[in-house]
C-alpha cells in the first residue's frame, strides 16, 4: 500500500514538536534547494572543475571530515518547518537564496578540501595553518585584519586553518567574482592565487576521495523537533526566551499609539555597530558574541511587532543596557555559539 503524503503545513506547531525527524518525509527533490544546488554545480563547471559533492539532509549544515558532501539543515526543505525553525531559534541559518548560496560555497570548500586531500600539501599549511588544530570553543576575531578574506558573518575565516581556505574558496568560486580587485593589496589575497591556481590544475580530474556516505541523514534521526530544539536552545543559551520577551516590551511598545514609530527592529539594526561595539568594551565579551545576541533581539522585535515609545537617545542607551546583561547571560551559562 502506497504511503500517504503528510501535510506538515495542517500541523500546529505542538504537533510538529512532537514528530520525529525521521517522520517529516522531507525530500531536497521539488524543493527550492535544488534550483540552489544547481547553481553551485554550475558555479564547479564554470570553473572547469569536474568535482560535484553529495547532498543530503540532516539536522545542520556540514560537510563531515573525510567525506566529500555536503548535509543540509531538514528545515529549509519545507516552508512549515522554515516557520518553525524561526519561532524556535529567532533565525533561519541559509533562510534566504543569498545566505543559502553563500553557506554551499563555504561546504563546497570543505567537501573539494576532502575530496582531493588538500590540506596536506605544504603550501596550504603554509598560508592557512595546519587543519589538524584543534577546534576553539569560541574565538576572538579581528575586524581590520587583511589577512583572511570576509565571507560569512563573524569574520567566520579567522576561526580556524580549515574555516579559512573554505571562506577562501567560497570567494574565489563564483565566476562572477571580482577577488582580484577585492582584495588588492590584502595579504589575504595570497590565500586567493593559491586556490586558483590549485583549482585550475585540478580542471577535469576526478576527486581522489569518492565515498558517497552520509552523516545522520534525516532518515535514522529518532528524536522528536520538541527534543531537537530543546538541545539546541540549551547550547546555543537561549532557554529563557519569556524572560527576554518581557524585557523587549519594556524597551519598546505594542500600543497603537505608537504604530506610526520607527519599528523596534530597525532601530537596533541601524544602532548594531554602535551597540556591538560599546557592550564588547563593558562586558570583555567577543564581538561576534555581543552581535549574536543583536541578532536574537532584533528578529525576537520583528515578530513581536514592537515599536519605538520613547526617546530615541533613551531607548538606545537601555538597549545597551539590555544586550549586555543578555550578553552576559551567554557567557556565565558557559555555552559558546558554534557559527557553522
């Protein structure tokens, strides 16, 4: 007897939560992922490249050690479960074409790494480190350097030797890329003559790593979405939500006195650097840390339609006040946001 087609979209959210990963019969096959995946295809063959990574979908974006693939998060193959990942976690990681395009080509970087054993060669230790480093818990980075070129957010190169040459290839990959001029006269840009001239010798070959396993497909993963995101809340410390909501309201206002105000949203958009840069000073936290914490507000004052009712000047100095106490609460629960 055929399989009757779920319709996640009928579902509450409470019945979401309580399925199982391995229940949601998702498919990347007829969603817009696959226009995506196409196009980093064509992005390889622009480039002469012959190496094509596997795809499948898991619980978060990955490309595993010693398998030249690419897991992509379950949640970007149906628009319910994108609606959910929002609620859940306040963003969608590779939620639009842009973001999504630009994390492919950072994996990519990964999975060609893999398939054709890169980081062993002298010349890469050379310039990006060695890829047996251990991975930091969390990292301090350095806006102004020149030396890693800027890709995704968080100035994500400087994390680690292996995060560097993928940031490195996902600039250099797009036929379209102008790295040249980008980075003229950026120590960065020696990364940048490496790979391609790397790339162009690897024209046509076959990769030498070939293995088509996956890493946790969705198929064997047991546990329910309430599970799933009740562990990723508690790593990435964003179990008190309720809390955080009570404080937004405080900060802006529902009332439709004030509906005609700038929104609570763009505000803190417009006021990120200012605000990322001044609670870093007060708390020694990490930049990256204090504009995650951003993010959260910023989208949490999105779908809670909250809006500007005071002073401008007022309400930016609370802000701060906010994010630094939020800021702070990161870092005493001991969690470290991993970005990828």
């Amino acid at each position: 007897m055929a399989r009757r087609t779920l319709d996640l979209s009928s579902l509450s959210d409470d019945q979401l939560l309580d399925m199982r990963i391995c229940d949601l019969q998702l498919s990347i096959v007829g969603t817009p992922l696959e226009a995506r995946i196409d196009q980093l295809n064509s992005e390889l063959a622009e480039r002469g490249l012959k190496f094509r990574p596997h795809f499948w979908l898991s619980d978060d974006w990955f490309s595993p050690d010693g398998i030249p693939g690419i897991a992509i998060p379950f949640y970007l193959a149906h628009p319910r479960l994108i609606r959910l990942e929002r609620k859940q976690l306040l963003e969608v990681e590779g939620g639009t074409k842009s973001w999504c395009m630009k994390i492919l080509r950072h994996e990519a970087g990964h999975a060609i790494d893999t398939a054709f054993q890169i980081r062993r060669k002298a010349r890469y230790r050379e310039l990006f480190g060695r890829s047996s480093d251990p991975y930091p818990e969390f990292y301090s980075p350095k806006p102004q350097s020149r030396e890693y070129v800027l890709h995704l957010d968080m100035w994500y190169a400087q994390a680690h030797p292996l995060e560097d040459f993928a940031e490195t290839f996902a600039v250099w990959l797009p036929p379209k890329s102008r790295w040249k001029a980008r980075y003229r006269n950026w120590p960065a840009l020696k990364k940048l003559c490496f790979i391609d001239e790397l790339m162009s010798s690897l024209e046509g070959k076959p990769a030498v790593v070939q293995t088509k396993q996956r890493v946790d497909p969705v198929s064997q993963l047991r546990r329910t979405l309430r599970t799933h995101y009740q562990r990723k809340r508690e790593y990435y410390g964003m179990n008190y939500p309720n809390v955080f909501d009570k404080d937004l309201r405080k900060l802006f206002s529902c009332d439709r006195s004030h509906r005609r105000n700038p929104t609570a949203a763009a505000l803190l958009s417009r006021w990120r650097g200012e605000i990322r840069r001044v609670v870093a000073n007060w708390t020694g936290a990490y930049s990256y840390m204090v504009d995650q914490v951003l993010q959260e507000m910023i989208e949490r004052c999105r779908e809670l339609e909250l809006r500007l009712g005071t002073a401008p000047e007022t309400c930016k100095r609370d802000a701060m006040i906010l994010v630094a106490l939020r800021t702070s609460n990161y870092l005493n629960s001991g969690h470290r946001r991993v970005m990828m």
